[in-house]
C-alpha cells in the first residue's frame, strides 16, 4: 500500500492529483473544459517581485506607489470575474462534474455570490421543493443581475415556531444558540450577536419541529451557523433615538443639543436608553425590532430554510437519529483509509491512549463537517463548497488527507515532548485533535502574508497554515485511489443501506428523472434504518493486536533474609488478627485477656458445638497458617 507522505506541501500535487480535463469526459461539457484550463493556466502567478511583500508585516521594504496597488487589486478581480463565469457557465450546463472541480481550485467558486448560487443546485433543492411554486424549479432561488436575491416576493414559509409542538431537543438547542458566533465573525456587538442567536435558534427549531423524527446533536448549530453567515447578511446595531437625532442634525449642519448630549439639564449624562433586554431574559425566538422582516421575511431565508433541512436530512442524516452507531461506522472507515493511505501515522494515532481504539479524536470533524473546529469563516465556506459537490463520504477522506498534511509538523512537535510523550501518550491527543490553520489560498495569493507567530491569539495555533486546495487535492486522489466500497477499506460491510452515503446515489439520479421518488419524505423513512450493518461494531480481522502503552506493573514482595525474624513476624500477624476477630466478641474495647480466651475457648467447645467444633475450627488455622508459610517461602526463595 502507498504510503501518501507530505513532507514538503509543493504546489505539483495539485496537478499531479487531479485528473486532468479531457473534452470527452462524461457529463462535463466541452465549453466548461475549456474553460477551466483557461482558469488554470490564466490565473496569475504568484507575485515574486520585492514590491509584492513590501507591505507584508515583519518585513521590510519599500512602500508600494499607488499604480502597483491598483494593478493587483486588477489582477485579484480579473480571477474572480473569470472564475464567476465559469461557475455560471457550469450552472448554465448543469454540470454537476464541473462544478466538483471548480470547488478544489485555489479560490473555489470565486466570491459569495457565486457561492450563493451554487450550493442550492449542489444540494438539488430545485427537486425538493418544486411544489412550492414555479419560481422554485429554477434554482430554489430568485435571483437578479448582480447575484443578490430579491426579498420583495418571497416570505418565509417555514413553520411557525413559535406554536405546534415543541420538539425534546429545544432546551439544548437554546445552550447551543447562546453559545454561538463566538469564533467568527469577529468584533460583533452584542446587539447584533443576540439578534443573530435568535435568528439562528428560530432556524434551527423550525427544522426540528418540521421534522421531528431528527434529533438535535451538540455541533449542528455550528453547521446552521455557517449556511446562516452566508446568506444572511449581519445586522447592523440598534440604534437609540437620541443618537439619530443628532445624526440629522450633523447632516443638516446644526450643532447637536447640549453637545450631543440628552438631558433636562447642561451637564447631566440622561440615562441610556435600553435597546434590548438581558440575553437570558429575552424569548430564544424573538428579537429585536424588524429583525423578522428584515431576515425571516426574504427569499434569502427562504433559500436558508430549504439548504438547512436538505443538509439535515440528505447528508447529515447519519448523525441526527437516536444514537451515534453511524458515526462509529463512519470512524471505522476512517481508520481503515488512514492505515492504507499512512501505515505509520496509523500505527502512532492508535497509542494516544491507553487503550487503542477508534479515532476519537476526528469524531468533532466529521460530525460537524469542521465547522467546530474552525476558527474563521472563509476556510470552512470553502470546505463546505468542496464537501457539498461530493459524496458524504468525502468528510472522512478529507480528515484523513488533513492528518497526511500536518504529518511532518506533529511528528516534529511530537518528538519534541521527548520522554515524557513516551510516558503519557495522553500528551499526543491535542497534536491529532488540533486542526492546523487551513488557509484559503486564492490565485493571486497561494500562500498567507502573517506567520502564526505573528498574529495575537490567547490559544495560537501550534501548527503552520495549510492551502486548502492542497489538502482537497490529497482527498481527491484517496477517494480514487482507495475507494470506500473497495478493497481495502471495505466500506460497504460497515454501513447499511439507510446510511446517506448510500442515498447520495439515489439523490443524485433524482436529478435525472424528476419522477424517481427520491424525495425530503423519503430521506425521512430513513432516519434510524439500518445505518449501520449488522455486526459492524467489531474489530477487524486483519488489525494487529496492540498491548496498552502504559507498561503492567509487576508487584513482588520484598522479603529480609533473617527467615526466623520473618517467620515470628506472620506469627505476630496471626495473633493480631485473631485478637481483632474475638475482642469484639469478648466485649470490644472493654475486654481483657480473660474475657478474650473465655470468648475463643466458648466459640471451641461450646455447648451447641462440642468438641468437634473446636477440631473443624482448629483445621481452618492450620490453613490460613500454611497457606501464609507457603506464600512466605516461594516470596524468600
């Protein structure tokens, strides 16, 4: 088996790994093919010249003039408006196999809008939801010149959440929500961000109640966050009254009262005025002012509702039934991908822990497609640009291929723990489980412009960025080379026929033949349904038995050699336990020696007992007696 080592990421991989365009090729057009090496070969190159790093912080040089910097801000949009029209060329042909080459480029699908448009056509909500109306088979989404969606016709459909019946899972969707848009985006008001957790809670309910066969996972919000944070722009803060005032009155050049300030008096700071109550006091699924009409009332959120049950049911399906037995199954393949793709990182993530077993440590990437364990919103966009083109097996493939990229910095850091990592493999945990930074690399900018050393972070990352389109690159050679239905990987003995990385084949042929009962309904049925095969939770045959890290402890007893002083030892050890034994019964702390053999001779050879009694008793000291001896002389010799 190959063994996919990175030890330089290099730029060729990216060629080397992905099939090149031929105009004959299946489903993708020759127009699209053309066009995509034409984007290939016409994106800019990276900027060698000494101007182009000048302004990079930590380094020094001179200052750009002004023409160099509008000639790369030409060149960055030159790529975009090249890369938005092969994206809309792809979407004109309904080039599915286009569109999945298109998101592994450095750029991906070019700028949100793009985006905006495409993922509706990857996840097919034109099918899902065509008895909605006409204006649904087009593309779910109604769309003008400029990529913006029109909110004037559209309203929001979506069940009223605020009635019906309350789904079990709303309590700890309500901690989760409150606990949202921490990481990205960056800087919010607190205004804005219970705005924005109200919206999101409102989301999030709505799919439950709409379906209430789904279970709520801790990590779906950070997958609602995501799809919210692209098609819903963020809210600007509430603004009090007083403050509009004065701002009319700056505009119309008139000095603002009392210096900008609001009082019965000159001087005297009036009250704040409260523009929203406490988190915790305010309803999850309300919010401020027009936040209904400007965000629940568009064709934006209707758009959002439609990719939030479709994601939830079509290709997270496996992680929202009653248990986690298809999240097992899908840690099993993992294993089996990252053992044929590195049997040496294989080997070294199976002794994290004391006692070897499945990667535990991935289970946050792949149940929540990384947007946990991201910090910034670009990369995951562009993760889920890549993930949502595929098979939802790919999420393992790519965990796998971002574990073969970080291999050289973990192992490096790894041996720098020394002997202490060898003592407490625990210590090795964070190096898997961390994420390094995944930089969103574009044409006109393969590489970041600030070191992680350089930037201000309480928890930095230990590990050096990544280009993204590398590490797609990586996963789409082992989705080739080792298959997840093949040999060796043997994926189809683990999951069963409910599991969405079946049902993907019946979505995509749903997009052939409209009549082909594949439907939202149907993906319902499936929930809980024979995710996993049975008997999969095993271990596999050909795995090799691994001891626990931690060696056994041999305990041996450590005799003197005075044999005679150790014998009258036990003998006082005897004694002692045969006076705690009988003093409680000679009258505890109030006996004496006369009380204390009156209770051992009336126990011998009492009256109900007799002097048969006395030899049964006398008979289990002797081997107490020689069982201690014995032990003493095989300890000695």
């Amino acid at each position: 088996m190959a063994n996919l080592q990175l030890e330089e990421p290099s730029r060729h991989l990216l060629c080397a790994s992905q099939p090149t365009f031929a105009l004959s090729k299946g489903t993708l057009s020759a127009r699209a093919s053309l066009m995509i090496l034409a984007a290939r070969l016409g994106s800019p190159a990276p900027v060698t010249h000494p101007s182009a790093t000048a302004r990079r912080p930590g380094v020094m040089g001179a200052r750009p003039n002004r023409s160099e910097s509008n000639g790369a801000k030409t060149a960055s949009k030159d790529w975009v408006r090249r890369r938005e029209m092969l994206v809309d060329q792809a979407l004109e042909d309904d080039d599915l196999e286009a569109l999945k080459r298109i998101s592994a480029l450095p750029g991906g699908f070019g700028s949100d809008a793009s985006r905006k448009k495409v993922w509706p056509v990857l996840l097919n909500t034109a099918h899902y939801f065509a008895a909605a109306g006409p204006s649904q088979a087009t593309h779910a989404t109604s769309m003008n010149g400029h990529g913006q969606h029109h909110s004037e016709s559209a309203e929001d459909d979506s069940p009223d959440v605020n009635s019906g019946t309350e789904h079990p899972d709303e309590s700890q969707v309500l901690l989760d929500t409150k606990r949202s848009f921490v990481s990205y985006p960056k800087h919010l008001a607190p205004e804005t961000k219970r705005v924005m957790q109200a919206d999101l809670q409102h989301l999030i309910v709505g799919v439950l109640r709409e379906y209430p066969s789904l279970s709520y996972f801790q990590g779906f919000h950070d997958i609602m966050s995501v799809l919210y944070l692209t098609y819903i722009p963020i809210p600007e803060p509430p603004r009090s009254r007083s403050s509009s005032r004065n701002r009319v009155q700056r505009e119309r050049g008139e000095k603002p009262v009392n210096g900008g300030m609001t009082g019965e008096k000159r001087g005297r700071s009036a009250s704040p005025r409260r523009v929203a109550t406490h988190p915790d006091t305010l309803s999850p699924l309300d919010g401020s002012a027009g936040t209904v009409e400007r965000h629940r009332g568009g064709a934006n959120w209707k758009t959002l509702r439609q990719l939030a049950a479709v994601v939830s049911l079509c290709r997270i399906r496996d992680a929202m039934g009653k248990g986690l037995e298809g999240m097992m199954g899908l840690l099993r393949i993992l294993k089996r991908v990252l053992k044929a793709a590195d049997p040496e990182l294989a080997r070294f993530s199976s002794h994290i822990s004391p006692v070897p077993t499945l990667p535990f440590f991935a289970l946050s990437w792949i149940l929540c497609l990384f947007s946990h364990d991201v910090d910034s919103l670009e990369p995951i966009q562009r993760m889920f640009d890549f993930l949502l083109a595929r098979n939802p097996i790919s999420a393992i493939y790519l965990a796998v291929a971002i574990l073969v990229a970080k291999k050289p910095q973990m192992f490096r850091m790894a041996k720098g723990l020394g002997s202490e990592g060898e003592r407490d493999p625990s210590l090795l945990h964070p190096l898997f489980a961390r994420l390094p930074p995944l930089y969103a690399d574009t044409p006109d900018a393969p590489q970041p412009d600030i070191a992680p050393s350089q930037r201000a972070d309480d928890d930095p990352n230990p590990y050096e960025p990544i280009p993204l389109s590398l590490v797609f690159a990586l996963t789409d050679k082992l989705m080739v080379q080792y298959p997840w239905d093949e040999a060796p990987i043997r994926g189809d003995e683990i999951m069963g026929e409910g599991s969405v990385v079946y049902s993907y084949e019946r979505e995509i042929a749903a997009r052939k033949d409209f009549e082909s009962g594949w439907t939202l309904e149907t993906a319902v049925q499936l929930v809980d349904k024979e995710v996993v095969k049975p008997g999969s939770g095993e271990a596999d045959e050909d795995e090799e038995p691994s001891l626990p890290v931690i060696k056994r402890l041999r305990w041996r007893i450590r005799v003197p050699r005075d044999k005679a002083g150790t014998a009258v030892a036990v003998g006082i050890v005897l004694v002692g336990v045969g006076i705690a034994a009988y003093s409680t019964r000679a009258g505890g702390s109030r006996s004496d020696w006369r009380r204390w053999w009156a209770a051992v001779i009336h126990e011998w050879v009492g009256t109900n007992s007799g002097v048969g009694r006395a030899r049964e008793y006398w008979r289990v000291w002797v081997g107490v007696v020689e069982n201690v001896v014995g032990s003493v002389r095989d300890a000695v010799v």
